[in-house]
C-alpha cells in the first residue's frame, strides 16, 4: 500500500521564505533517514512556491494555463513523502512521527492519502496498457 504524506502550504512556504531554524531541516532529514532505513521511503521533495507554477484548467474538454500564485494557500501544497506500507495502521504510525513541518513555533499541517493500486480498478483493456507500463518502468 502506498501513502502519500503530504504538506499543507503556508504565508512562510508560499514566500518561498527558508525556515530560519536549521532543527527543521534537521528533524525532516532524520524522519526520513528513518523511513529509508525501514525500506519504506519511495520518494520526498519539497514543493516550490505557487507562484512558479501553473495550473491547466479544463472547460468543455479544452485546457487552459492558469499561472500562479493562488490565492488559498490552505488549498495547496509545500512537500510530500511517499510511502509504502503493509498497512493503512502503519501508515498511521508513520504520520504521527512526521516533524511539524514548520518548526514548533508555527502551526502546520499534513495530510495522508493512500494511492490507488492498478488492482484496485477494473480489468479494462486501457487498464491493461497501465499494467504493462509498471511492469516496463518505475510507474508505479
């Protein structure tokens, strides 16, 4: 099962602003060494400010290119780890060691998602051509 543990943006990370305390670097880097040395760590990064992003927009099955930034920071997101667990009570366990991302000064929050799995859908025939790509590349 795999899980996606993700960061909620803030005024801080939108700013693109660094967290002046090094703890924080510090303590994610940790939680992390510790996710890899478990083997359950898949992949981390932190997230860029919105306003070097974009989103594409679909009206009547034609897409349109919105540039950043936005104005609901609540909505958006600053970083992800991605997991894989045995199970939804590991990911759990896993969550509630996260560092406060921010630091301890400043409120934060993240949120857990499980991804789908391919089995988890139809056996269609498009479903299919997914399959094949996992078995021919790190699509997964």
């Amino acid at each position: 099962m795999r899980f996606m543990i993700m960061v909620r943006a803030n005024a801080l990370s939108e700013a693109g602003e660094q967290p002046a305390d090094e703890t924080i670097f510090a303590d994610m880097a940790t939680y992390h060494e510790e996710l890899a040395r478990a083997g359950v760590l898949l992949d981390a990064a932190g997230l860029q400010p919105s306003s070097n992003g974009f989103r594409v927009r679909y009206k009547d099955g034609k897409p349109n290119i919105v540039d950043g930034p936005y104005a609901e920071t609540k909505e958006l997101i600053a970083g992800y780890t991605l997991i894989q667990v045995r199970s939804r009570d590991e990911a759990l366990e896993w969550a509630r060691r996260f560092p406060a991302p921010f630091g301890k000064e400043m409120d934060g929050e993240i949120e857990v998602r499980q991804l789908y799995e391919i089995d988890d859908f139809e056996n269609l025939e498009s479903i299919e051509r997914f399959r094949k790509l996992e078995t021919q590349s790190k699509f997964k």
